[in-house]
C-alpha cells in the first residue's frame, strides 16, 4: 500500500516538473531575444538584402515564427522553427 502511494507522489511531481519545463520553454520561445532569427529569416527571404520596411507581417508562438516580406516580386513567408517543437536550434524555411 505504501509502495502505490509513493509511485503517485513521485508520478506527481514528474507532471509537475514536465509541466513547469514545457511553460518556461514556451516563454522563452515567446519573449526571448529574435533579433538573430529575423537576420536569418531576412536573409532567407532576401538574399540580396530587402529594402526597408520590407517585414509586412510577424507572428511569434511558443512552437514557430512567421515573418512576412514585400518584396517587389510579392510576398514572401519565412517560418522559422525549432528542431525539437520547444528545443534545440531553429531552422528557418520559406513557405
């Protein structure tokens, strides 16, 4: 009986730790600095550099994000995401 109560704390505490782990990398997905990624992302985008205020549109989630560019030839998306949905090193392609 005691065995099963012990296999349940500590059942517990590995959903809470999962759970605290998962919120604070979504919070640093969110808030963390980008300016690294949007050099990517233009670059990406504009391989012969954009113009100013060429960056028509962004969007930033825990998981990804999208950078919209207006370029002469239209609009191009870039997503950038993680390798491992909230870890690991983004890698960014056009969409």
């Amino acid at each position: 009986m005691i065995h099963m109560r012990q296999m349940r704390v500590a059942l517990r505490l590995l959903v809470v730790v999962f759970a605290v782990v998962f919120v604070g990398a979504a919070f640093v997905n969110v808030f963390d600095d980008d300016a690294p990624l949007r050099k990517d992302a233009e670059a990406l985008a504009c391989p012969k550099g954009c113009p100013k205020a060429a960056s028509i549109s962004y969007e930033r989630t825990p998981f990804a994000e999208t950078v919209s560019y207006e370029v002469p030839e239209g609009t191009i998306k870039v997503r950038c995401a993680r390798a491992a949905i909230l870890f690991g090193p983004y890698s960014c392609v056009k969409e």
